[in-house]
C-alpha cells in the first residue's frame, strides 16, 4: 500500500510519495492537484494533505479524487488555514475555506450527529445535497493565535468565541478515517483514541504554543498599594476605632453610678478607661488589592493539547 504526501513541498513525509505542482521542491510526482491524481483505485493507506489543499480551486472534485485513491479506513490527515483569520482571506492564492464545519460536508448526513455529540456545535441549517465520499472525522484540532493561548480561556469558551470571534484561530487539524465499506463505531472509537500520523511541522507547533501557555500562566496582574491607597486605609481605620470607643463610653457611664469608685493610694478616682485595643488590619483587603488576577499554570497534558477533539462514538 501506499503513503503519499499531497503538496509536499521541500519537507516531505517520512515514507510518502510526494506529489507537488513545483518541480524545483523535487517531488516524486510532479502533478497539479486540481487535475485527476496519477494513482490507482483503493491503493493508499495513508494520505497527508498540510497546508495545500486550500489552493483548490474545486474542493469537491479534489476530495472525490482522495476518496478513488484511499482504500478502506485509509487514514486523511489534513491541516488547513482556518476561514475566519483575516490574514488567510486576504490572501488571493486561497481557493477553498477550511473551519469547525467542513466535516459535516465530507460526510453524509445520516452521521453528522454524531459531530454534533462530540463536537457540541452543528450548522443552523446543512443541505440535502448528495454526496459521493464518506469521511468520518476522527479528530479535529485548533492552533490559536498567540493573544488566544492564554490559560484565562477554557477550551469550551474558545469553542463559544470562535462563533462570533474573528482571528482566533490560525489553522485547523483534521484526521478522518476513509469509508467504503461498513464499519462499527468500535472501530471508529478505536481510530480516534490510538495515535495518528501528523506533520513534524505541527508537533513542533504545538510544543511551541505549549511554552507561550506555559508564560502566560505565569504572569500575575497586580496592583501594588500606593501611599495615599495607605493613609486612606489608616485614616478610616481609626475613624472607626474612635466611633467604637464612643459607644462603648455611653454604655459604660450608666453602668458607672452604682458601682463603688476605686480607691488607689487611700484616694477616690473615678473607673479608669480600658485601654483600647488596636485593630488588625483586614488581610483580605490588602490582598484584594495587591492581587486582581492569580493565573494557575494548567497541567502539561492540558497544555500540550488545549483544543483537541476527540471524537468518542456513542454506544447507540
């Protein structure tokens, strides 16, 4: 069986055939991906498309062409500029748009809920349109821009901003398992928990985000007191010191008629004031203001995959 690389480009995949429309990266087949693949039906057990599937001026017809090629449960593993970054639709090159929503395209409509189960998120409304492949998306994974990386945002809010958010997400990582044949949800389970192909490129990308999450959690916003922040704290302090003291002055004073003077040295003096007591100073409030945000750093398994999903088939 055969491994290929789909627009290889100068770093192609461990073991793969590398198919590019630019001679001078030195592919093994020089080939326009537009046109009809130069390779048999059902003869590839694994095809890598990263970054070139975007230049597709006919998606469709260029997924109809993987499909032929694929065998049964061939893996895909696709990675693509995501739609809604400003910096990917200024760019003229792009041809075909890539986000959260392209699998239920790729997929016929009978399995999209099991997307939705997963993933938590499915179109207002897909159309009935027939459809000739079958790829069912095993996992789907988001690279963020660095401002969205922070460990402030779980993974699940994320999800929420990217509905109404643009230039959150930089590319998208999609695996999906090729179809021609029935196949249980077992093994589709199976699929999507065990370790899949992906390009070096993007393991370096990852532990790359990793650190600057890492960073982030590190940081703490503070507000250090100033001094007039203490003298007003001191001030107040004692303003409520001398009401407590007054209070207790009144109450004390109808107490103090019947109660025999106290005599020291042979001589009457009167009920002598306690001493008041100094207050202690609040610590909550000092730290309330030294202290606005305290960012835990997360575990590293959380950092290394922040918005990976894993698609975990249901038993029904």
């Amino acid at each position: 069986m055969q491994r290929v690389d789909l627009g290889c480009g100068v770093n192609k995949h461990r073991d793969c055939i590398g198919v590019d429309i630019s001679a001078s990266v030195n592919p093994d087949i020089v080939h326009d991906l537009n046109d009809k693949l130069p390779l048999e039906d059902d003869a590839v057990s694994f095809l890598l498309a990263s970054r070139s599937l975007e230049y597709a001026s006919d998606l469709h017809g260029v997924m109809r062409e993987i499909y032929r090629v694929c065998k049964h449960k061939a893996i895909v593993c696709i990675v693509a500029p995501h739609a809604q970054a400003a910096i990917h639709i200024a760019n003229p090159s792009i041809r075909s748009s890539f986000n959260e929503y392209t699998p239920y395209y790729l997929t016929p409509k009978k399995y999209h809920q099991e997307i939705v189960a997963a993933a938590q998120f499915s179109p207002e409304f897909i159309p009935r349109e027939p459809i000739e492949v079958d790829f069912r998306l095993l996992r789907m994974e988001f690279f963020y821009f660095p401002l969205y990386l922070s460990p402030l945002y779980e993974p699940s809010e994320r999800m929420s901003l990217m509905e109404v958010q643009m230039n959150m997400v930089d590319e998208i990582l999609y695996h999906f398992v090729v179809v021609k044949q029935p196949i249980t949800k077992e093994e589709c389970r199976r699929l999507a928990a065990g370790r899949l192909e992906e390009p070096e490129r993007i393991k370096e990308r990852r532990l790359h985000d990793g650190m600057l999450t890492r960073q982030s959690a590190g940081n703490v916003i503070e507000s250090a007191p100033d001094a007039q922040d203490d003298a007003e704290e001191k001030t107040a302090a004692e303003a409520d010191e001398a009401a407590r003291n007054k209070r207790k002055g009144t109450a004390g004073g109808s107490r103090a008629k019947t109660r025999p003077a106290a005599k020291q040295d042979g001589k009457a003096k009167p009920d002598a004031k306690p001493e008041p007591r100094a207050r202690a100073k609040p610590a909550a409030s000092k730290a309330n203001k030294t202290m606005q945000i305290k960012m835990v750093e997360p575990k590293p398994e959380l950092v290394r995959l922040p918005s990976r999903l894993v698609f975990m088939y249901s038993e029904d």
